[in-house]
C-alpha cells in the first residue's frame, strides 16, 4: 500500500501550460472468450509554451501516481465480458519501488493501480514530453462473441499526481477511455477451408512463376 506523502502548499502558476494525461497503450481491444487481454496504462507530461516539465525542473521529480481507478464494466446486454483473476494480474511498474498499490472488484469491474518512488523519476535533459509506464492489467475474457465493453481511467478523492512529494490537482489531468470488443473464434472447418485456400493460392503462384 502506498506510504502517506505529505502535501504541501505549492503555486502551480509557473507550470500552468503542462498537459498531464493518464492513457491506455491502444485506443481499442479485442479479443476471443476464454483468452486474455494486457492492457497498459501510460502516464505522460507534456509542456505546450516551451515550458520545463516537472520531471525535469521540479526536485527529484515525479515521486507517485495515484492511485487511479480503471473501469471495466461490460455494455449492454451483456452482464460481464471482462474480470481479473488475480490480484497479482495488476502489475505496477518497477520503477515504483517503494510502494505499489493495487486493488480489484469483479462485481463492480473496478480497479485501482498507483505507484510511489520516494527517489523520484526524473530525465536529464528537457523535452517536450515525457512518458512512463504506470502499471499493467491481464484481463480474463469472460463474455461472449459479440459483447462489448468500457475501459475508463478515473481520478481518486485526493488526486494523482506527485511531483516531488507535492499533489497536484486532479483537474490538471486527463483520463482516457478504450472500447473492447469479444471476437468470435473461427470454427475448426473454417480454418481448415482457409488453409486449403491459401495452398491452392501458392501453388497457383509457383505455377505462374513456372510458365
């Protein structure tokens, strides 16, 4: 669980152009019932007046994020497409060593993931963005062909960002969204079908090289 941080006062006023975003590796996911899905979670600093990012600029830098809620709750009709087994499918990145914070609710398909690096993570030279790995969710495939669902990023009561051991406020950041999508399996006298036309479609080629 993650260590209290103590929050101190701070003016935001010189980092009032900063963009802070929490995102999904891929806008959208897919994949057939009874596999599983990996699903990334990014967090990314990106200066948009030619300002210094805090993980350059700001003490040791970055030194916690979250945690976040991440949403993965089915779409109508369906009942549940999505579920994490285990709560060690939650993996928080390793560059959180000193604390990591995970949490799952299959019956409400919630979870939360956050990480603390009293250290700090920083980059040496300023750029116009930066970008890390928060953490990782291995989702189990539980809905049928066809059912769709809603990957969500939320903010917590108490915000999510921490450079330097000061929070910054909820509402400088952005939450992204991702559909995902339950494909159906091919039967085994399709795929037999497939392979038949893809030889027929080589030996025609081999053929045509041959005349």
């Amino acid at each position: 669980m993650l260590l209290p941080l103590i929050l101190l006062a701070t003016s935001f006023s010189g980092y009032a152009d900063l963009v802070y975003d929490f995102r999904f590796g891929q806008t959208s996911y897919e994949a057939a019932s009874g596999t599983s899905v990996n699903v990334d979670i990014f967090f990314r600093e990106t200066a948009t007046a030619g300002e210094d990012l805090r993980f350059f600029a700001d003490g040791v830098g970055l030194t916690g994020l979250g945690p976040i809620g991440v949403g993965y709750g089915p779409n109508a009709p369906a009942t549940s497409v999505l579920s994490i087994a285990n709560l060690t499918d939650i993996s928080v990145s390793s560059d959180f060593s000193d604390g990591q914070f995970r949490t799952r609710d299959n019956s409400s398909f919630k979870a939360e993931i956050g990480g603390q690096e009293n250290a700090g993570i920083s980059i040496g030279t300023n750029q116009t963005f930066h970008e890390i790995l928060l953490g990782s969710i291995t989702f189990e495939v539980v809905g049928n062909a066809g059912d769709t669902a809603s990957l969500t990023l939320t903010p917590n009561d108490f915000g999510d960002i921490f450079f330097d051991n000061d929070l910054l406020p909820t509402a400088t950041a952005n939450f992204d969204s991702a559909g995902f999508n339950v494909i159906a399996v091919p039967e085994p006298s399709s795929c037999a079908l497939i392979g038949v036309a893809i030889s027929a479609l080589a030996l025609r080629r081999r053929r045509c090289k041959n005349q």
